[in-house]
C-alpha cells in the first residue's frame, strides 16, 4: 500500500501556517524588492482605449496631414524625371522623402506620446511611484526548473488563460455583431464614392475598436482586483514571522517589560524619597492614596508628590504615619485626584476649593497658622 506524506502539499512557511496579515514593513520590504501588486493589462487596455479615442477624434486632421503628403509627392513628380543628373534626382527625392518621413512622425507622435502617457499614469495609479532596479537583477532561482515548472502550473497561468479565452471570444462576439449590423455597406460600397466608403468603413472599424477596447478595461480592472488578492495572500505572514519582525523593529517585548519595570520602581522610589515634605495624604481610605504639599514659593497651587492604588496606597499612608503626616478620608476627593493628576503636577483648578479646606484644617490641628494668617514652612 503506498502511503502519501500530506505535509507535502501544504504551503507552510516556518513557524506554522500563513494566517497573519502582512505588516507594513514587510509590505515596504517587498516594495523595495519590485513585488506589488500590479495588473499588466490595465495599461495595455487603457492605452487601446486612448488609441481608439484619439482616432475618433483625430482622424480628420490625419487624413488631411496625409493628403498634404501625397500630394507633396504628387505635385512633384514631373520635377523628378526633369533634373538634368542622377545625382541631383537622387537628391531631390532624397529630400522629399525626408521631409515625408517628418510629416508622418508628427502625424504619429500624438500616438506615441498618448501611450507613454497612460501606460506611466496607470503604473503609477497601481502602485505609487517608487522606481527600484531590483527586478532587473539577474536571479539564479529564476533558471530553477522547479521553479519554472510551478510558475507554468500556477493558479495565476490558470487566470491568465481564462482572461485571454474571455478576451478572445468577447472580441470575436462584437466583431461578429458590428459585421452583421453593418453589412447593408457592403451592397452599397459600388455606389458611394470612395472617400465616403473608407469613412464608413473607418467608422465602423472605430466603433467596433472601442467597445473592445471597453471590455478589455473592465477585464483588466477585474484582474487587478486578483492580482492584490492574490499580492495579499502570498504576502501573509506566520504568528512566528510577526513575533520576530516585531523583535526587530520594536525590540524583545520581555527586554522592554524589564526597562519599564525598573523605569517604573525608580520613579517610585523618588516618589517615596518625596513623601516626607508632603502637608497631607487624602485616602478614600482603602484604594486611593494621594499625597498633597503647598508651597506658593514653588507653585501657585499645591502639588501631588505621590499617588497610588491598592498597595501602593497601603505604603503610602504607611510612610505617611512614620512622618507624622496627617491622613485625611474623603473618598470623592481622593478618586477625583487620583484620577486627573500624575506625580508633580498642580492639582486642577476644580479641586481647589476642597484641597484648601483639608490643607486649612490640617495647617490649624499642626499651629501652622500664625496670628496674621500666614502660613508657616513644615
């Protein structure tokens, strides 16, 4: 019995299956690298649809500019056979067919300069503008066989076969119709000049160029929405991946937890070293713990040395009572000073109705009010 290794199959990259998505440096990384996501019909489709356009609306300023050239040619005939040497016939001719030449590049130019246009706006439109030389790098992985071999049999050689057979039977199917409604041409083209003839003839041509051309649009369109599909499926990441770009880019999360925990014992220890100079500890009394002082030659109102919930106000109020500081229970005081102030900060403005009468009575228990109601220092 032949036995099949499943594993074999499966699209699994380091660290377990491709269920994240991508990040934005890997994103940029990929960039950089000349890997977007970028439909190569969009242009080709866009700039058919430009050409079409422009003939429809062009065409009459190009046949005249090619009449201007034939009968350039046309007037001058008899002066070509005339000249007296090869050598100067030669020459005129010459001439001619340069100034010709000129004539139908510029008649050609707008072409051109139209293509070059759309293909640069639809590029940009896909994928920004960031030109990289990477992708012209000669890769070795490229002349894998294995390699080539999966490309052929990729799900994107499935879509790209699919669009060229839609592509292919669309076109047939309108050429077929416009051929059909204009028929009726063909029994009429004896009896119309020749001029009108072409005319017709170009302008069922046009039409027919543009509802192709149309189609391929909305196809292109189509494919470009696959092909960021398909971008942001090969771009996934595994949690592993995620875990160690973040370790690259933001640090270890554990080496960071332990500044931030050294950071925080350090600030608590200055907050403890501080307590002593505080005038009063308001308490709600089981949760919050806030540390008041006033001193008008420091600040205008008083100051929070130190705050803390739970254990942290359980030493707070201790090193309170080994100081001798007064403890003060107001529970609506204390939640509202614990929420809005951090360690140094003036208490808000809102608060010091009530701060100043606890640090009123507190100055008055102490004798730190004298005769003419000054403060004394602590």
């Amino acid at each position: 019995m032949l036995k099949y290794d499943l594993q074999f199959f499966a699209q699994e990259g380091p660290g377990g299956e491709k269920t994240e998505q991508p990040t934005s440096k890997k994103l940029e990384d990929a960039r950089k690298e000349g890997q977007v996501a970028k439909s190569q019909d969009l242009a080709s489709s866009f700039t058919l649809l430009g050409l079409f356009i422009m003939l429809k609306l062009y065409t009459s300023v190009m046949a005249g500019q090619i009449r201007d050239v034939f009968t350039f040619f046309y007037n001058r005939m008899h002066y070509f056979v005339r000249l007296p040497s090869y050598e100067s016939a030669t020459k005129a001719y010459s001439d001619a067919i340069s100034y010709a030449l000129i004539r139908i590049m510029l008649i050609i130019l707008p072409f051109l300069l139209m293509g070059l246009a759309i293909a640069f706006v639809a590029d940009v439109a896909q994928v920004k503008w960031k030109p990289t030389r990477k992708p012209l790098a000669p890769k070795l992985s490229k002349l894998n066989p294995i390699n080539g071999v999966k490309r052929i049999f990729s799900v994107s050689k499935l879509v790209e076969l699919l669009k060229s057979v839609l592509k292919i039977a669309v076109m047939f199917a309108i050429i077929y119709n416009d051929l059909v409604d204009s028929i009726y041409l063909l029994y009429t083209v004896y009896d119309i000049p020749v001029i009108e003839a072409v005319k017709k003839a170009g302008d069922i041509l046009i039409n027919t160029g543009l509802k192709i051309a149309a189609v391929f649009v909305v196809v292109a369109f189509a494919d470009f929405g696959f092909q960021k599909w398909k971008f942001m499926r090969d771009m996934r990441m595994t949690k592993q991946e995620v875990k160690e770009e973040y370790k690259s880019t933001e640090g270890d999360p554990q080496i960071k937890g332990k500044i931030r925990q050294r950071m925080m014992q350090a600030s608590r220890r200055r907050m403890m070293n501080n307590l002593p100079q505080a005038d009063v500890v308001i308490t709600n009394p089981t949760h919050f713990a806030v540390a008041i002082k006033y001193d008008k030659k420091v600040a205008e109102a008083p100051l929070v040395l130190a705050k803390g919930a739970d254990y942290m106000a359980q030493k707070i109020k201790e090193a309170a009572r080994e100081h001798s500081i007064e403890i003060v229970e107001n529970k609506p005081l204390a939640r509202a000073l614990y929420a809005n102030t951090e360690v140094g900060d003036e208490i808000p403005p809102e608060l010091y109705v009530p701060v100043a009468e606890i640090l009123a009575a507190v100055y008055r228990a102490e004798g730190r009010v004298s005769s003419s109601g000054e403060i004394k220092n602590k």
